[in-house]
C-alpha cells in the first residue's frame, strides 16, 4: 500500500469515529476534540510505519510537531476525556495491521 493511500485510510478511519471533519482534522484549530483526533491520525500513522518527516508532509505541519505528537500520545491519552481512549480502541479495530513482521 503507497503512503498516501495509507494516510488517506487512517484520516477517513479517525474522522468517522471522532465525527469531525478530515479538513479539520488537517487545521491548526486547538480545539481539544480536533487535537486528540490529530494525535489519534499521527499516532497510528507512525504506528503504521510511516516516517514523521512523511506524516508531517501530509498534513502540513512541521516535523517537530509531528515529533512532539508521537512522543506526547501516551501522556494525552492518559490525562484526556474517557472518550479518548474508547475511540483509539474502536480505531486500531477498524485498521488492519498493514505491515506483516519481519522475520
């Protein structure tokens, strides 16, 4: 699978289960829901095997802020609305596991 057609999968997957709108998602909006959504895309993008640099090519934003979204996920998800973590689970369901392992 290319990595745009990754990305798209998991924005789509993350918009439908936080119910706002992709472009939102790709905003610099602060709004707490818009941000947990974009932590929840960033984070199962870089789960996923995508690069930051490519991740925060897709969504324009720096790689340092990508960076700091990967690094903070944990944190975020611990101190953030139940919500939060209810929908990383039904997320991660939803999304396959797009990379078989390396033996």
């Amino acid at each position: 699978m290319r990595k745009s057609e990754l990305f798209a999968q998991i924005l789509e997957c993350v918009a439908f289960e936080t119910e706002i709108a992709k472009e939102q998602i790709l905003s610099k909006d602060k709004f707490q829901d818009v941000v947990d959504a974009r932590y929840m895309l960033v984070h199962f993008c870089h789960k996923n095997g995508m690069y930051t640099t490519d991740i925060a090519r897709m969504m324009r934003f720096s790689r340092r802020a990508i960076e700091k979204m990967v690094a903070g996920f944990d944190e975020r998800k611990r101190y953030s609305h139940p919500i939060f973590e209810i929908q990383c689970e039904l997320i991660a369901k939803k999304l396959p596991p797009i990379c078989a392992p390396m033996n």
